[in-house]
C-alpha cells in the first residue's frame, strides 16, 4: 500500500468516533476473512467441487426441485413450531 494511501486512511480513521470506529473495523474483518477463506486455493473444496459437477454432468446428481425443498423447509418450521408450542 502507498503511504499516501496509509496517511489518508490514518487521518479518516482519527476523525471517527469510537462506536464509527468498531463499525469501520467489522467491515475491515470481513474483508480480512474473505482474502483467508478464499476456498479456491483449498485443494479438498475444489476435489469436492470437481466431484459434484462431474455427477451433475453425467446425470448422477441426486437433484431436488426448488418446491421440494420449500416443502421440506415448510415441514420442518411447522414441526418447530409443534415442539416449541409442548
């Protein structure tokens, strides 16, 4: 990073206030964490996705619709709600 850039953020940063500050710094931590968990450089995630797109591609993806899963979904919040409601 250039210093002028450094100097820039520096003097931004001095001007916030705390409670600025903390929100500033989450957005800073996602950023963080995007550039570490970027999952492409992960040979297992990429054997993983070779794997599903090979079975998607030769038709032995155990596929469902998206109203299946709506149902099931639907299904599932109302035997939540049951156990909730005992």
């Amino acid at each position: 990073m250039s210093d002028a850039l450094d100097k820039k953020l520096q003097t931004a940063i001095n001007r916030l206030t705390d409670k600025q500050k903390k929100a500033v710094l989450g957005i800073v931590n996602v950023f963080v964490e995007d550039t570490s968990s970027d999952h492409w450089n992960n040979k297992d995630f990429v054997a993983e996705m070779n794997d599903r797109s090979h079975e998607y591609a030769t038709g032995n993806a155990q596929l469902i619709s998206l109203d299946e899963v709506e149902k099931k979904a639907a299904r599932a919040t109302e035997k939540l709600k049951l156990k909730r409601a005992s």
